[in-house]
C-alpha cells in the first residue's frame, strides 16, 4: 500500500487560537482569531484574487498587542466561491465582514485594508459606524478625496 503524505501547510509565523466559518446567505467564509487583547484589529480580503494568508508577515506582530482577526473574502482561500458576478458585489463582502465581526464576538474593531479591500470596508463604516473604531487604508485602490489637477488625465 502506498501512503502519500499529507500536503504540508505553509509555514506560519504564528498559527491561529481559533478559526471557523461562518456562513451567510448560503455562503461560508472562513475566519483565523490571534491573540485575545480587548482592542481588535480586522484585516480585510486585498482583492478577490487574495486570500488572508497576505497578512502573514503583521499578522505576529499585531497579536502581541491586539486581538486580530482575518478572514478569506469570497471566492478565495477556505471561504465558498459562490457563482454568478452579484455574489461578488461590494454589499456582499461589507457584509461577510460584519458576518465575522458577529461570529468572533467582536462588539467594534479597526478595520486595516489594502488595496481594493478599501472600498470594502469603507461601506462596512458607512453602514455600521457603531461597529467601526477606525480605518487604516494602505495604498487605496479607490478615490477616496477630491481630484488633484495634476493627476487629472485630459479626455
């Protein structure tokens, strides 16, 4: 008989204290808690294209001063990769974010994205400021002031 080994994972820098799912409108979406301090950071899906292993390299670091979690945006990593391009609108990932929020016991979090993640948690803000302490944007995918005449490409 021949025993083919289990894939092994990736290595961590720091594995979990818990993981999960939780599911929402038929659809599950996978979530990682590290660390159990009463301030909460929430790391958002980059893109559709990206799953939450990004975030490996902060992710060690911010756990020793916060509770972090991180979860899989639809369509990638464990999370379900529903069918059909409504399942993927901006509503849908806003939402599954507060699914998490909901399911980790997270009363309020600072949401930390990156890239087209902003969009989506600047509508989780826009609904649900209660559940909001801050948002820290890096490289915003989507404009998020005025114009600046310099960058305005002529037509």
């Amino acid at each position: 008989m021949i025993v083919t080994p289990k894939p092994r994972e990736q290595t961590r820098a720091r594995y979990p204290d818990e993981e999960g799912y939780v599911e929402r409108d038929g659809v599950r979406v996978f979530y990682e808690v590290y660390g159990d301090a009463p301030t909460t950071f929430l790391l958002f899906p980059t893109s559709p294209i990206s799953h939450s292993r990004l975030w490996k390299a902060q992710i060690p670091y911010l756990a020793r001063h916060c509770r972090v979690v991180a979860f899989d945006g639809r369509g990638n990593g464990r999370s379900d990769r529903p069918e059909g391009a409504e399942s993927y609108a901006v509503g849908e990932f806003a939402a599954d974010a507060l699914a998490v929020l909901d399911a980790t016991g997270m009363e309020r979090a600072t949401v930390v994205c990156l890239s087209c993640g902003a969009l989506w948690a600047s509508r989780l803000a826009a609904e649900h400021p209660e559940r909001v302490d801050g948002i820290v944007y890096i490289a915003p995918a989507v404009p998020l002031g005025g114009r600046h005449a310099a960058r305005t490409v002529a037509s």
